[in-house]
C-alpha cells in the first residue's frame, strides 16, 4: 500500500487525529471535564483580553492541558497493554504523565493571572 502524500496525508492526518480526540472524549472522564473547563474559559478570555495577542496566549495553554491529557492517556494506554503488574518504572511513567498534565494547569493559572493583574492593576 502506498503512502499518502499532499492532501491525501492531510485528509488522513486529519482524520486520525479526530479519532484520537473522540478516544480520549469517550474514555477519560478527566478530558471531558478540562473540554467542559474549557467552554467557561473560551468565552472568558475574549473579556479577559485586550488584544488578539493576549487571547492566544491565554488560550494556548488551555489548549496544551487538553493536549498534556491525550499524551497522559495515550502513555497510561501504552503501559497498561504492556503490563497489568506494579513495576515501579511503568508507575513513574504514568506519574510523570500525570504530572505533565499538572504542570500545564500550573501555566494556565500563571498565564491568566499574568494577563489579569496586567489589563486591571489594583489600585
């Protein structure tokens, strides 16, 4: 079979990538919960922000938790199938994806503080 190339690749690519996201939509309670997280700080951020500049960049790190979230699974997925048994590297491994996840979240909140104190300073 041969490989796709141009749009062919995008098409696929593309289609992929929505299979991935509707995996992780229908397996992980804690995506579903950032997506609904994410539909309170979409609206937010056009309030919270006084340029397209600021928007992107408050919205970028939303965006890396829902990304972080389908790596942590997609790493908790690769564990698993590899072994049901407590071994302390697979549990590092799934930590460390956790704490990725963590480390995102710690961003957003840096990043919308950041743009908060800076477009209304208390007086």
């Amino acid at each position: 079979m041969r490989k796709a190339t141009g749009l062919g690749r995008i098409y696929y690519a593309t289609k992929f990538s929505l299979q991935g996201i509707q995996t992780c939509w229908q397996s992980e309670p804690a995506f579903r919960f950032e997506l609904f997280l994410l539909c309170f700080f979409a609206p937010a951020s056009f309030i919270v922000a006084r340029s397209p500049l600021q928007w992107a960049v408050l919205m970028l790190p939303i965006m890396g938790v829902l990304a972080m979230e389908m790596v942590n699974t997609a790493i908790e997925r690769v564990v698993d199938h590899i072994s049901l048994e407590n071994h302390p590297l697979l549990g590092q491994a799934k930590d460390l994806g956790s704490a990725a996840v963590f480390m995102f979240m710690m961003a957003t909140l840096l990043v919308w503080g950041a743009v908060i104190a800076h477009n209304w300073p208390i007086v």
